[in-house]
C-alpha cells in the first residue's frame, strides 16, 4: 500500500509557519494533488482556517499537540486514514502551535498504528531572524522560551530562517552562526523572506525509517532518485529503526534488552508477553518499560527503536542472539 507522505512544520509564535504552509498547499494543488492539513491552536478558534478553503482541515484546537490534546491528534491521524481513502489525498501537511515541540509529534507519527500508513518524510523549522536574538536573552525571555526554541530548532531536519528582510545582513549572519552551533552540521539552513522556499526543498526526503533486515521505504521514487535519497541518507544518523514479526518475550528481558542499546531514546510497539496470547502496547523513555494490555489479541508484533547515530549491524547482531535464540525468552 502506497503510504501517505507527511511533512510536520514547526517554529516559535510569530514565525511564519502559516506563510510556508500556504505556499506549501499552494505549490500542491499547483501539480494536481490533494492535501490533507492538520492545524493546532492554543485557543478555541482557528481565525486562520480561511486561507485554506476547499482543502480538507482538521482542527485541534484549545490545546498543544505535543502536551494536552496529544490524544486527539492520534484520533485524529486515525480519522484522516480512514478518509483519505475515499478522498484519495496525496500528502499530509501538520503545522503545530508555535509553542509545540516537534519531538511530540515525530513520536506520534511513528507509532506503530500509522508508520505502515503514513511516512513522515521531514521536520521543517522555521526561525524568525528578526527575533531570535531577543529570545536569545535573559533579559527579555523566559528560561522556558529559550529551551522550547532549542528544541523547536534541533528537532528539525530543515531550517527556514525567515523575515531576513526585516534585520540587517549581519545580523543575518549572526543568527545563521548561532544556529550552526546548535544542530548537526548535516542539517541545512537557508534563508527567506516571506517564507518563500522552492518546493523541491520543502520536499525533499529527510526522514528515514529503517527495518532490520536492512530494507529502506523508498516505493515511492524512481530508480535515480533512490540513488540521490541513498547518498543522502548515508550522511544521516537513523532516525527510527523498524523490527517486524517480534517473538514472545517476557516484559523484564525485553526492558534489559533495551536499556543495553546504546543511543536509545525511545521505543515502542506491540510484543507478545513470553508464552500467552496477550498483546502488551509498550513504550520506552527513559530507561523504563510501560506495558498495556491490547483488548484484543494483535496477530502483529513489531518494535520501533528511536535513537541517534543507532548501529543497525550491531542491534540486529543483538537481536539475532537475543530474540531468535530464545535467550531472552
């Protein structure tokens, strides 16, 4: 089944997301294709929904995606399945509150009841350079502000740093240094004014889940462009790392299996406990296993490992000794 690209657009209050999703929707209907959006607001009204008439939207509104109204984005994404199959929508655009962290949704989108179904293809950040500066400070932000900035900027695999006609070019120049400092030399920056960025950019694949066996998800690209997203991806640490047909473990081995990946930040996914039929939802932060019993039993087991730089040879070396051995069992 062909799966549903996402792009998640994220950047503080003030920023311009709307701007770059408008373009973004724009560019889309421009080639043909049909856009499901997702929009988050902090109060009870979206007073922005009219600029995108005619497109299928899905509010969440009175909350935070990535905190109060979590849950309602997981019904959320289940609802727009379900309706993009009779409406044949191409591509997903999510645009977050301007005080949401990205990392929230990125966990959301690779949860095992969307990843065979919808492809997160890139986190885009978006910085204001007229403003940053000033968040900057301690003197006029919050210790609160600062962190959710630095999360907002190095959770994304792309950033916009926008209203550069606003500041001067050295100024400009000083921001781009400040951002440098902060993310991984592989993450590109460029520059804009009212958001304008060409669509090949937005685009452009940054996400990769991996499976096990060493297969990539690249059904959707010709032959040429798998070779320029392999180059690509050669440079980027794994974002997510996809175990299938997982067998019978009990929760303690499995917990002490984890905790032994180095670079793990988290896991989850649905395992049979040792030798029953009962399905457990997990999920592991921190170091710590949460086990939920499934109502019904899952003919499906599947693990989501989430980590930076994870080496995939020496988790399936793990994983080959552990679970296919029966040692963990």
């Amino acid at each position: 089944m062909k799966k549903i690209p996402v792009y998640v657009i994220s950047g503080f209050l003030g920023s311009g997301k709307t701007t770059v999703l408008v373009q973004m929707v724009e560019s889309f209907k421009n080639k043909g294709q049909q856009v499901g959006i997702i929009l988050n607001e902090l109060g009870d009204e979206n007073v922005e929904s009219h600029l995108f008439q005619n497109q299928k939207i899905y509010e969440l509104l009175n909350g935070c995606i990535c905190c109060t109204i979590q849950e309602d984005l997981k019904q959320t994404l289940h609802t727009f399945i379900e309706e993009s199959e009779k409406n044949s929508v191409d591509v997903l655009l999510i645009e977050g509150t301007g005080v949401a962290n990205p990392l929230e949704i990125k966990d959301s989108l690779l949860h095992p009841q969307f990843i065979e179904t919808l492809e997160l293809k890139s986190m885009i950040g978006i910085v204001d350079a007229g403003h940053y500066l000033e968040y900057q400070s301690v003197f006029a932000s919050t210790r609160e502000i600062r962190e959710l900035l630095k999360d907002q900027i190095t959770s994304a695999d792309f950033i916009i740093l926008n209203k550069i006609d606003v500041v001067s070019q050295k100024e400009v120049e000083k921001v781009s240094q400040k951002l440098k400092k902060i993310v991984k030399p592989t993450i590109e920056i460029v520059t804009a004014s009212y958001g304008k960025v060409s669509l090949e950019k937005l685009v452009e694949q940054r996400q990769f889940v991996v499976n096990l066996d060493g297969k990539e998800h690249f059904e959707e690209h010709d032959h040429n462009h798998n070779h320029k997203h392999d180059h690509h991806h050669n440079h980027h640490s794994i974002s997510a790392l996809k175990i299938e047909d997982v067998p019978p473990i009990k929760k303690d081995k499995l917990e002490k299996w984890l905790k032994g990946i180095p670079n793990l930040i988290r896991a989850k996914g649905m395992i049979r406990e040792g030798t029953t039929e009962v399905s457990l939802e997990i999920q592991f932060a921190a170091n710590h296993l949460r086990a939920t019993p499934l109502s019904e039993s899952q003919p499906k087991t599947v693990l989501i490992l989430i980590g930076y730089d994870l080496d995939k040879l020496a988790i399936k070396e793990l994983y080959d000794r552990a679970f296919l051995e029966n040692t963990l069992s």
